[in-house]
C-alpha cells in the first residue's frame, strides 16, 4: 500500500534510473495490473516513461486485452494505454481486440467505461463501428445497468446520422411506440431517454416530445416515468416559449 506510492515517484527521476527501475517488473506485469496497488504503478509506468522503454510491458497485454479490460484494475490500465501509447501496432492491436468484444465489454461492469473511454476519445470510425455492432440491441441495452451509460455516451460523441439510427430505433416501427414506452419506465432506460432530448436535434425532440405526450398519464404512475414527465415538461416549456417568440 506505501511502497506502491513510492515507486510511483518514477516520473520524477531521470531516464536512466526510470529504465533500471521498470525492468524490474519485467516477468511481473500480470500479476501487478491485478493487485489493488500494483496497478498504479503499471499505470504510473505507462504515463511518464517513454513508450519504447516499455514496450515489454505494452505487448504482455497482446491477447488479454478483453480479460484486462473486464478486471477491476485492469480497465484502468487498458484507458491509461488506449490514452499514452502512440505506437502504430499497438494501438491496433488493442483497438481490435476490443472492438471484437463491444457488445461483451458493453455490459460488463468494468468493460463498460473501456468503451466509454474509446466512445469519449476514440477515432470516428472507432465511434462508428462501436454504435453498428450495438446498433439493433439499443433497446436491451438501455435496459442494462452498464450498457446504457454506453448508449448515453454514444448519443453525446455519435455523429448526427448515427444519433439517428438510434434513435428511429427506440421510436419503433408502430404508433404504438412500444420500445420507447418501456424505456421510460425503466430503471436504466429512462435516462437514455432524457440524454436523447438533451442531444437530439429540435425536429427529432419535437417528434420524440409528441411521442411521449401520448403516454403521460400512464407515465406518472411509474417511478422512473415521473423523470421523463418531468423533463419532457421542461422541454416542452422552452419549445411553447421559443414558438412565441418566432411568431
């Protein structure tokens, strides 16, 4: 617990110490990425000490990017590689492994913010392929503890085509508006919804407004309806108020 904080005074000693002292590690980086204060220091390695010097611990994660990605401490070593490491081959080594896995690491309770991570930071084609491989389980992941917060982040760094195709997906097929009614009377699924109206566009939030207008008063007897009522009151205030000021 106390020497795990003083080796992670390694960015502030030179080169050649910081070299001497790394290759120590060498033949331990699993089993540190995996211990509760081992884990600063692989990340603390990954900040500040140059990427070549390094790169025997960079390529033990070849192959185990996904189980990494899914332990604890191991996501944050993934984040804290997918941010430091500029080399060519790593990054797409790691990029695939992980987008091999979305919809998997979507739901799990600690794969979620890698994806998070890559949807906040990552490439546009990196962001585009991550919204196509969730792109028909929008529903069941809104509905999912971990999933949606990854629904949410791709409603915020999507693209505008992209918001769209999620969001023709959750307005469903039928006037009935089923997948957007169960939405918002769930747990998860509710605040999908409210981040929908707080990125869509004003075509899309009149439209979405004139969808939940219809089930208000069912809405008000669920728990997590009462958030959308309540933001969708909001918006409808503003959108009254802008009318009558363009009239």
């Amino acid at each position: 617990m106390y020497g795990c904080r003083v080796l992670k005074a390694i960015e502030v000693v030179d080169l050649d110490q910081k070299t001497k002292m790394v290759t120590e590690l060498d033949g331990h980086i699993m089993r540190c990425v995996r211990d509760q204060n081992g884990n600063h220091v692989i990340q603390k390695c990954i900040e500040c000490i140059p990427e070549d010097s390094i790169q025997f611990i960079i390529s033990t994660f070849y192959g185990e990017v996904v189980t990494l990605s899914t332990h604890p401490y191991g996501c944050r070593v993934i984040q804290r590689v997918l941010e430091h490491c500029t080399d060519t081959n790593t990054q797409q080594i790691v990029m695939d492994e992980i987008l091999q896995s979305v919809c998997m690491l979507a739901q799990d309770q600690y794969g979620n913010y890698v994806i998070q991570h890559v949807m906040q930071h990552g490439k546009p084609h990196e962001r585009s392929f991550i919204i196509e491989k969730l792109a028909g389980q929008i529903i069941q992941m809104s509905q999912q503890k971990f999933a949606s917060n990854v629904v949410e982040k791709c409603l915020t760094f999507g693209g505008p085509s992209e918001r769209e195709v999620i969001i023709n997906e959750m307005l469903g097929t039928t006037d009935e508006n089923e997948p957007l009614q169960a939405m918002m009377k769930d747990q998860f699924g509710n605040y999908v919804v409210q981040k929908v109206l707080e990125t869509c566009d004003d075509q899309q939030r009149e439209l979405i407004l004139s969808r939940i207008k219809v089930h208000l008063n069912a809405l008000k007897k669920y728990t997590y309806g009462k958030h959308i009522v309540a933001r969708g009151e909001e918006d409808w205030a503003s959108v009254v108020a802008v009318s009558f000021l363009m009239a």
